[in-house]
C-alpha cells in the first residue's frame, strides 16, 4: 500500500510539472511592432550593429540572432538565397561554421519565403519568470525587403500562438524552426 502511495504522489508531483511547462508557453502573446521598434529593441543589445549590418547584406533568406543571458557573444546565422542556391552558415565573433543545405531543403526554404505575402514585425511580451533568458531574433526578407521580423528577451518563438491567425505567421514560424533545427544540429 505505501508503494502504491508513493507512486502515485510521484505522479502527482510530475502532473503538476508538466501542466507548469504548458502554461508557461501560454504566459507569451505577440504584439505588432514597426520594423525601428524590432531595430530599436535589438541595438540595445547588439551595440555593434553586427546583426543589423548582416541584414543589410542579403535580399533573400533568414536571419537568425540568438545570444544566451551571461554569454558575451551573440550567435548569428544566415539562410541566404542566391543564384536559385540556398546558403548558410553560422557565426560569431570568434567563429563561423558552414551549414550543409541539400536541394530538398532548399526549396523548402524558397517555398516559404515566397508564401509570406505581407510585413509583419512582432515582439513577444512575456510573464515568464525563468533563472536564464534567451534573447531571441529573426528576419525573414524577400525582394529586399524586411517581410517578417520577430524579437523575444524570453526565448524562441516556437509555442507562442497567434491570436491574429495571421497567414505569414504560419510560414515564417515554419521557416526560422527549420532554420533553428539546422542550426543546433550543426553544434552537435
């Protein structure tokens, strides 16, 4: 009977934990900012303009700004389209990693970008109180053109819903966890 107890208290313990994960993700809520507002937040941060100067580089493709609270560095990664080719890499102020694109994965990321039809820029605002933020980033550009951009002090933006169901929204979110995919898999 006490193992019967003691299983059961452990299961409470864990139903509880899990259920806390699930509201966190539920604690974020996307607002509609301008493209100097998303600018505005980031250069707080990235004092060197180094991911705004990446920005200006490219006309097509993803960009990515991560950096951890505590780290020095930020990480930026690059998805660029050029020449009907997919590109990417992985940098930061002390190295830079190439990222293997197949064909498939290419016009994956073409696909996409070409689906995303209006600008938006978001940022989340967040109640989530956690021991270590993740400042999070990314711009999505077609044509020379900003198309989506998003920026969170809590992490990505992968559980956030968007109560606007905006069309782009599903794209871009589709995009950048590809991008992001790609990414951690390259540290391994």
């Amino acid at each position: 009977m006490k193992i019967l107890i003691k299983v059961f208290l452990i299961f409470l313990f864990c139903s509880f934990c899990k259920s806390q994960n699930i509201d966190a993700k539920k604690q974020c809520n996307l607002i509609e900012i301008s493209l100097d507002d998303f600018y505005s937040e980031l250069s707080s941060l990235d004092s060197e303009k180094q991911f705004k100067n990446e920005v200006d580089k490219i006309t097509d493709g993803i960009i990515l700004y991560r950096k951890m609270e505590g780290m020095e560095k930020a990480q930026i990664s690059k998805f660029i389209i050029e020449n009907d080719s997919v590109h990417a890499n992985k940098s930061s102020k002390e190295s830079s990693i190439n990222i293997f694109i197949n064909e498939k994965e290419g016009m994956f990321i073409k696909r996409n970008i070409q689906q995303i039809k209006s600008v938006e820029n978001y940022y989340a605002s967040c109640s989530i109180k956690s021991f270590h933020n993740e400042i999070f980033a990314f711009i999505i550009k077609k044509n020379n053109i900003v198309q989506t951009s998003f920026f969170s002090g809590k992490g990505t933006p992968f559980g956030i819903e968007n109560k606007s169901n905006s069309y782009n929204w599903k794209f871009s979110l589709d995009l950048v966890e590809f991008a992001y995919q790609k990414i951690m898999s390259a540290d391994r």
